[in-house]
C-alpha cells in the first residue's frame, strides 16, 4: 500500500461514517504513524507503508469511525501556542477559552506587584493555568481541580512546557480559601442537561463532569459570585469563559459587588465574562 492511496482510503472511511474533516483527520492519522508532517507525506505519496504501519494505520482510522476525538488518538492539542497532551481524562482545550489568556495579557496590572496571584479553578489539562505560568512569568499560578486523573494530566502538562504551577486538589474555590488572590480564571462545567444530550457524538468521550452544570449550567457562576469577594485582593478581577447565551444571567450574578463586561469569541458569540471588584 502506497501513502497515496492510504491517505485516501482512509479519507473514504471517515466520510462513510460523517467525520466532519476526513481529509484532514485521514493525513494526520497517517502522519501520527509515520512520525512524519502532513506535508512530507504528500512528498513522499509514492512511498509503501510497511505491514506494521498499514495495521497501525487502519487502527486509528477504525478509533475515529468509531467518533472518539481525534486530539485523543493523537494525544496532542494545541492552545495558545502550546503542546498539551490529551486523553480521556480531561477536557480537550478549545480555541474558544484562548480569550481568556488573551485578555488576561491585555488588562495586565499598570503598577508593578512583588507577586502576581493567579488561580485557575476546573483546571482540567492544565491549559489555563500553563499558558499563564508561561505567558505571565510573574505570577504565582495555581490549578485546582476534584479531579486527581485530570490533575495527573495537568501535571505531565506543565513538565511537557517547563513551567512552574501550584496544583492543588479539591471542589472548585476551596483549595484556595483563606487567601487573596489578583485574578481568578475558570472555564468551569456551563453546558445544562438537557444542551449536553444533542451534542456531537466525539463530546460524550469527554468527561461528562468537566461539561455539564447544574442549575442549567449556572452552578458554578453563583457560587463564584457567592464567594469571589472574600478570595480576591481590593482590586481583584475575574474571568469566566459562559456558554454563549449566558452572559446575561452571569452579569446578573455578580452585578452587586462587580463591574462586569463580556467579550465575544471569534464567531461573534459572548464567550468571556469579566467582573472587577467594585470600589
């Protein structure tokens, strides 16, 4: 079998079962294989795959038919410029939850600190709070999760990018509890029940705990607004990654002790909520 014709039988797999980018899916399957880059296998097309890298190769395709992520065959997902391993264990980073590092940089404090503390609540893979430690050398990072498996993958995460972060273990906010803190960053569990059930098929591979929230989606936001003003220093500031027919009602959560702004994602959508303590 030439890598030609392999990339294109299994471009006619994952179209038989309705993967939404076959052709992509179908060359970095193979490339995964091969340790090559997707170009490099248009180069070489006229290339024969081993038996070995056939079967391999026809194995993953079969693990994609099946709709299990491709990030997780690979084990790789890129966010903010980074490489982040990835598996059942945790969340798959989106672009979408990049506008919160992005405005994080962007509403950087005007006066010098000593120490710079920031936490990430519902780490997950660790993708906050690394692009943090690693965009913002200044700071002292935090990452908590109840999860001990996803704190496992955040861990190799911060290794894998030779940065510095304070994991802790525990529900939401209480790892922290008892000290004051300059932001808060989460991108917690937004999607209700009954959104959760008509999602695509790959997003039921994820761990349902990292997606879904209680009190149609809003759980964790109340608790938050409940809370913030004790865990954060005078001047504190938050920001929150909503579902994007949520601002509203989150704005309405922290109105009485925060100003509060949203930002929208790429497709236009509210995406970021951002509460600043009211002075």
């Amino acid at each position: 079998m030439k890598i030609l014709e392999a990339l294109k039988w299994g471009e006619l797999e994952l179209i038989k079962a309705e993967i939404e980018n076959p052709r992509w899916d179908s060359d970095l399957l193979l490339g995964h294989v091969l340790g090559r880059r997707r170009e490099e296998l248009y180069l070489d097309r006229d290339g024969v795959l081993s038996a070995t890298a056939w079967k391999a190769y026809q194995d993953l395709v079969a693990r994609r038919t099946d709709r299990e992520p491709l990030q997780y065959i690979l084990n790789n997902q890129e966010f903010m410029g980074l490489g982040f391993y990835v598996d059942n264990r945790v969340l798959i980073p989106r672009a979408d939850s990049e506008i919160i590092i992005e405005k994080l940089l962007e509403l950087k404090e005007r006066s010098p600190r000593p120490e710079v503390k920031i936490a990430d609540l519902c780490t997950g893979s660790g993708a906050l709070a690394v692009a943090i430690a690693h965009y913002r050398p200044d700071a002292y990072v935090v990452g908590t999760d109840l999860s001990s498996a996803a704190l496992e993958v955040a861990r190799y995460n911060a290794l894998l990018n030779h940065v510095q972060v304070d994991w802790r273990q525990g529900d939401f906010f209480e790892p922290i509890c008892g000290e004051e803190w300059d932001w808060l960053v989460t991108n917690p569990p937004y999607i209700p029940e009954e959104e959760y059930r008509k999602l695509a098929p790959e997003i039921f591979e994820e761990p349902q705990m990292a997606l879904v929230g209680a009190e149609n989606g809003l759980i964790f936001y109340r608790r938050l607004a409940e809370e913030a003003a004790s865990l954060l220093k005078r001047d504190g500031k938050i920001l929150m990654e909503i579902g994007w027919n949520q601002g509203q009602q989150v704005e309405e959560l922290f109105k009485k002790s925060f100003k509060t702004r949203i930002f929208k994602d790429y497709g236009g959508r509210d995406r970021v909520v951002y509460a600043e303590l009211s002075s």
